[in-house]
C-alpha cells in the first residue's frame, strides 16, 4: 500500500475500484503498510469492500522508490514490500501486486518466492496494444543484457503469458531486430533465432522490426531488457507528444475547437485504448508464484487494473503453464 | 537514380520537386542510373530542371535493395550507386544522396569516400520532431554493437550536426538508456558517461530515457545502432497506429467526419509535423565528404526532403565542424 508515487490513497482507491467495477467476487486483498494512512484513506468512502479486505501494520517501515534494490534488500525486513511478497512466499496469498520500486521488487520476488527451475532472473513482461488487438513484449527492462538462451526462456514466458492473458491458443512469437531479414542483428539474436526456429512446439515466425509492433505482427514480442524497455518507453513518449501537437494545433482554432466536440466520443475511445493506466500491471515471468508491477505513476484506475492482471494470472493455471512450455522448449516434443 | 521501392520516377520527381519548390538556385545534379527510364521518367514533365542535371548513364548495372552487402560490394563496379558515391569521392561533387540498399551505401562510401581519421564506421544519424522543437539522433543502425569510445564519438558527431542542421549554438548532449537515474544501464554507457561528464567542450547532459526523445529533453540523442534503429522504428510505428486508430474510429460516426472537416487544418499540420517524408534524409556521419541516406519507401517528397540536408550540409562547414568537435573531445580543451 504504500508503494507508488501516489502512495496510499491511489492504492487504496485502486482495490475499491477493482471491487465496485465487478471485479472477481471470491478475491480477498492482504493490505500491507502503515495502518493510520491506509484507515485514514479507506475512512474518505462510504462504500469502501472493507469486509473483503484485511490490513497488516507494517508501520512506517517501507522501500522508497529511489533506493538502489542493492541497498533496499539489506534493509528489506519488515518493510511493507517484503511482508507482502513474503505473504505469497508462505502460501498465504496467490499474487502480490506492487507499484513501488521495481528493482527492489524484482530482487525480493527473486529471493522469497524462488525462480522456476532453469531460469536465472525474472522478465518483465506487457501488454500492448496493436492494429489488430494485443501483443505481450518482454523483457522490459529486468535483464539489460540477455543471452540467446534468456531470450528462449523469454518466447516460451512470453506464449504462456498470451495463452493465459491474451486467449491466444497457439501465439505467434517474434525476435525484435533491426530488420526482418535473416541476416539481420546480433549473434545472440542468430542464435536465439536458430533454437527457435528448430522446436516445433512453439509458433516462431522469425525477425520482426519496430514498426512490427503496433502493427500486431506477432503475438509475442521477444526482446532484451534494454531495447524492450527503450521501445516500449518511445511508443509511451510518441503517444504523449502526439497529443500534445493536437492539442496544441486544438488550441489555435475555434472552428477546431468546435469540430472536436462533434468527436467527442471517438476522442474518448482512442484516448482510453492507449491508456496506459488500461495496459497496467506487468507480470515478473520466471517466478514460482505471480508477481505484478505495477506502474509507478499509476493512479487508482491503473493499480485496479493491475490487480485485475493478478487476478487473471492466479485463477488461469499460469505458472504450470509456463512451466510446460519451459519443459518443451527444452525437449522440443511437449505438448506447448 | 537507381535506388528505393519507387525507383527512377520517385527520384526523378524528387529533383523536379527540389528545385521547384525553392531549393538552391546554385545546386546542379549528376544523376547516375539508367538513361533510357531516366529520359522517358522526365519526358513526363514538360518542367523539368534539366539545365541543372547531367546524366551518367551506368545502363543496367545497380545493387539491388534485397542484396547482402558483403555480396553487392564485390559486384558493385560499374554499379550506379559505386559511380555517384565514387563522383563524390573524386571531387567531382560534394555530396551523394541515394534511396538505394543501406548496408552497401555505407560499406561503398566507407571504402570510397573514406573515414575521418579515428572515427572507424559511419552512423546514420536522424532529426527527430518532439515537443520542443527538433533533436538529432544517432546511431540508427549502421552499428548494432558499440563500444563506449564509439558512443562518445556519436556525441561529438550527433553535436556537430545539431549545429549545422538545427542551428543550435551549444547543442545539449544525452545518453539513451532505461532510466536517467546515474547507477542505470550497461558498463558500456557507464564508461561513455564518464567521458563525456569530463569533457568540459561537450554540453552533455546525463541519461534520458526512451519517453525524453519526443520531451525534448536534449538536442542530441546518442545511442548504439540496435535501440537507435528500434527506437526509431517503434515510432514511425506508434504514429501509423495512431493514425489507423484514428480513421477507424472516424469512420464509424457521421458526426465525427463532420467534425473532422471543422478540423481538416490542424490534422494536416499534425500530419505535415509527423510525417517522415519531411524528415527524410539520414546523413552518413563520420565520412569524409556527404553522403545523405534517403529511406527506401521514398517518394518524390522523401527525396527532395533528402537532397535538401545534403545541400544543407554541403554548403556549412560540416566536415571541419566534425573534425574539430572530435579533435576537442580528445583533447578536452578545443573550441567547440
């Protein structure tokens, strides 16, 4: 409760939201954090679903958000991020959910809930919208630098992940290049491409580019945590510069000004399918339990859907799932 | 006059276009390809700027855009694009511009043309529209891996072009990466961080992150060639996107089309300000002499958008300004 840069109230609005906007019925929420401004928070609604919710006094130990993860686990214990993941560590809950500092996270996720057998670090993983739908990109940032290996791993997260999330039953999966050409990219990427061009269990289509991405020419997205995050943050960028040039070009005009409201429901509909509170909640892949960042800026709308994206991933058979595909990658024979 | 997926109309069209929407009155052409389609392509045109342009004629020989470098290099003799790079080379002429396959037009104009001295390959660099203004940013794929060295030469590079292109005095200087806090990213932008923070001749302004490009945050965006190209791309891609979601929308309410003629103005100015044709021309830096890549798909608006930043860069003094902005790098002291 106390992660994010809106702190408790956005978080305790998030978990109202997720409830009253019909939200699973048979989902409990284990509120961690400091109990004054969480009850404080809760106290401003009339309606809040206190009967499905308990809170646990963490005081006012937490991480902040601009803490090294090096020096936040040291000091981790007690804290509001660690007893929350360590709630889902001893089987106490099903998913944690988490807006704080994603390092930190990362890190605690690792150590208290244990990686799937094979996998050395967990991946980000999203959800993007495209022309045609939606697509999952990962890595996003949790691995800067990724072996041929990792990014195998990362196709056979990324499928489970769009089986589950996406209902997606045999998801397409691509290498990001620099061109869609074979002879394109790096040696990570030629031989990355040549594991997963030779399991038949898993839906390779090969390269694609960025311009790929939008253009939902894959269901799965592979890339390394360095370029996928710098991606993902220039389509948010190109998002927010592009509304703010029709803004600006809005402002100029009356005539204008008028004609937007005759668009009035169409500017709604384009504004909240690129929402990028409606995408939040990326799942750590590569854990024994789930585990979903939340965005840092998000607000009580993006942690409601956040929460939404745990909930999914906790009632589908995902880490079984991921765990299969892991088994057929390796085999090559499974049944993906 | 060989080059792109338009072929010679497009770049006949796209001289036409350069000179008679006010281009240089001093600017004459040496066009190289295929005389016979060159002809019968500016026959179409009773307005053709022919006193100004001089065909070579190089018959049937050209590198095709599907072709591997490495092997269009070795059959390149006599090829239109080894021709106008090698006019150039002699002398003969101060900058060659073509739409044609990528790889080779550098690999033909690093061995014709030649490097600056301590600089080892050429990077494409590109302008970039965003809130502020416009930024310059490189590599944008000629080098998928890069060293720290190359990076900071970037800097210094992508510095010399904001100067010249943008008209920016003190161009400011950062390093893409996937955040700006200092402890981020790989040892290759930790080691390039330190020696640009030391050079007391480059405004250099720490890490931005992929939603800085269209902030504005910097005039120069450095980056290595897989993230600049991917970035880039996922852009271009994010626009076309948007564009799609837009006119579908549109397309569902009668209301919404007729607001939309209230607005026709500001969406063609936001079309004009985002549309790639007007930024088209990705100069080759750290050549010796110009050489302007134009993007494959280019019509007559891509080229003349193209040849107008080889006439740009031509007529500054763009080499000197690259030399002496490398040389004060190493030295720390110059004038930059």
């Amino acid at each position: 409760m106390m992660g994010g840069d809106l702190g408790v109230p956005a978080n305790v609005s998030g978990v109202r939201r997720y409830v009253l906007d019909g939200g699973c019925p048979d989902v409990s929420f284990d509120l961690f954090g400091n109990i004054a401004p969480i009850e404080s928070a809760i106290a401003k609604f009339s309606d809040f679903p206190t009967s499905c919710c308990e809170i646990h006094n963490t005081g006012e130990r937490m991480i902040s958000s601009e803490e090294r993860p090096s020096v936040a686990i040291k000091k981790s214990g007690g804290t509001s991020m660690f007893e929350a993941i360590s709630h889902v560590g001893l089987n106490r809950a099903d998913a944690v959910v988490s807006s704080g500092n994603t390092g930190a996270f990362m890190a605690l996720s690792k150590i208290i809930i244990g990686m799937i057998s094979n996998i050395n670090r967990p991946a980000l993983i999203s959800i993007i919208p495209n022309s045609k739908g939606r697509s999952v990109m990962l890595d996003l940032g949790a691995n800067t630098e990724c072996s041929s290996l990792q990014l195998t791993q990362f196709a056979a997260m990324g499928a489970a992940v769009a089986k589950v999330l996406l209902d997606i039953t045999d998801p397409s999966i691509a290498l990001l290049n620099i061109g869609t050409e074979r002879s394109k990219g790096t040696e990570i990427l030629d031989a990355a491409y040549k594991i997963l061009e030779e399991n038949v269990n898993l839906n390779f289509i090969g390269f694609i580019e960025g311009t790929d991405i939008t253009k939902g020419t894959s269901d799965v997205i592979v890339t390394d945590g360095f370029s996928g995050n710098i991606s993902l943050k220039t389509m948010e960028g190109t998002i927010r510069y592009l509304l703010h040039l029709a803004k600006e070009e809005v402002g100029k005009s009356l005539l204008c000004k008028i004609g937007c409201l005759f668009c009035r429901r169409m500017l709604i509909s384009i504004k909240n399918s690129i929402d990028p509170r409606r995408h939040n909640g990326a799942p750590l892949v590569g854990l024994k339990k789930i585990a979903v960042k939340s965005h840092g800026g998000s607000d009580s709308i993006g942690v409601a859907n956040a929460i939404s994206t745990a909930v999914t991933l906790a009632k589908s058979n995902f880490i079984t799932n991921i765990n299969d595909t892991l088994t057929s990658l390796e085999t090559g024979k499974g049944t993906v």
